[in-house]
C-alpha cells in the first residue's frame, strides 16, 4: 500500500502506470490531484533529447476516453471529503472530460473552468491562435479548502493593490532559456503549479500527480509545506522528478524545526 502518512521525506515517487497503482493508495487520503494526463495530441511528445519522449498517439478518441475514465474513477476514490481535483487538459478533449467528470464526481461538484494564458508558440493566419490550456476543477464534496490567490491590480483604481484573481491565470511558459527547463517535453512552470497548489491544498495536505513527468507538482508542493505524491511510468521522468526533489531538501522539516525553536 502507498503510503501517505508522516514520512521523514514528504514527497513519494512511483515508476508505473497510475491506472495500474492507484488502487494501492487508501481511499480519502488525498487533499488534492493535481493531474496533467497525455492530451491525446497523437504525435509523440518529443524533449530536448531522444530519451526524453512519450507516446501520445490512440487508436481513436474512445479509446483515450476510456483510458481516462478508469483513471478518474480511480482518483476520485482516494481523494479526501473535502479535497478536489485539477484535471490539465487542452482543447481537444476538455469538453470531453468535463462530460466524464461530471458522471464521476456529480455535475453539482464542479467548481471552476480555469484557463491557463500562456502566450508562447506560434500561430496560424486561418484561426485564432491556440494560446491556451484548460484546468477542470471538481470538489469531491460538499466542503472543500481553499485559500483565493492574490494577484496585481491592473486597474488604474487599484495601481499598487492586490485582487482575487479570475477564472484566466496569465502565467507563462517555460521558454528554451528557462533555468528551470529539464528538457522534458510539456513541463509545466513552477510558477503555475504554485499558483494551483497554494489555492486549493491545505497547507500540510498530501498532493497526488499521477502522470507526473518531471515532477513540477511535487516540487511546488513540498516548496509550499505540503505532502506529494507522484506516479509517471517512464523512467527519465522519475529519475528528473527525484534529482528535483533532492535538492530542494526537506522544507517541511526545516519549517517545522523554525517552529519549534
């Protein structure tokens, strides 16, 4: 069984499928999932080296689907009373699993479309440009924490103020210079994970990525004193999460010793 209690280290790493380990984790002991799943893009997501890529073609779009829908299943089972989920999706099949998420935790539960700006890649002189992801986030109950990020004012009212922030999180990308680049394909900033983890994990709470590739998740986790969890079935991707990990050190001890002195 996974364990999720009090560690000496707060952060857990699993090399496998998350459909295929999920059922060893107990049921409601999660505070939040944050998950990034493959798009269903059905090209092979390539990084900055041969050895860092993953397979994200499908037969069909029912085939992802159902990949997805176990895996659902599985998530809302572990999470807490009062924890929720963020599902990372695009806009190919974001309207698809909003449907799935409704059937699996209650249309009621649903909480926020997010749309994550992130304004770089390129663009196309027939449409508007695809600048954009989207964050489907669902309460598995009736109660659920969350703490409402701040940020800068824009209006000439509030110059210098801080605000709730909106459903649009101008956040960017991590460019080719990025110091915190690992060269894993679709890495996600810190900056964002952050954002999402401070607004909706309790501080101390445990945080589940299932498809955690580099490990951007659990670093922004154990960077805000909490708990994470993370599952990737490639190799690299584990081997990068846990080169992170270790040296950010321990956080929530070094928090817990400035407490108690």
């Amino acid at each position: 069984m996974i364990d999720t209690g009090d560690n000496e280290v707060p952060w857990r790493l699993l090399e496998a499928d998350c459909g295929e380990v999920l059922d060893d984790l107990p049921a409601g002991t999660v505070d939040l999932v944050y998950a990034d799943p493959p798009f269903a893009t059905n090209q092979v997501q390539k990084g900055r080296s041969e050895g860092l890529a993953y397979d994200d073609r499908w037969p069909d779009l029912d085939s992802y689907l159902g990949f997805m829908a176990g895996r659902l299943e599985q998530l809302h089972r572990v999470l807490a009373p009062d924890g929720a989920i963020l599902l990372h999706v695009d806009w190919r099949t974001s309207h698809h699993l909003r449907l799935l998420l409704d059937e699996i935790f209650g249309a009621g539960r649903f909480v926020n479309h997010l749309i994550w700006q992130y304004g770089l890649g390129g663009s196309s002189p027939s449409r508007f440009a695809r600048k954009h992801d989207d964050i489907l986030y669902y309460a598995r109950g009736d109660e659920r924490w969350f703490e409402p990020p701040l940020v800068p004012a824009t209006s000439r009212r509030m110059a210098g103020m801080m605000k709730k922030a909106t459903d649009v999180i101008a956040i960017p990308a991590i460019n080719n210079m990025a110091t915190e680049r690992t060269g894993w394909p679709t890495q996600k900033p810190v900056a964002l994970l952050e954002f999402l983890v401070g607004a909706c994990a309790k501080p101390g709470g445990t945080v589940l990525d299932p498809f955690c590739g580099s490990g951007t998740t659990l670093v922004a986790a154990v960077r805000l004193g909490r708990r994470a969890i993370g599952i990737d079935r490639h190799p690299e991707a584990i081997r990068i999460a846990e080169q992170r990990l270790k040296e950010l050190g321990d956080p929530i001890a070094a928090a817990d010793r400035r407490a108690e002195g």
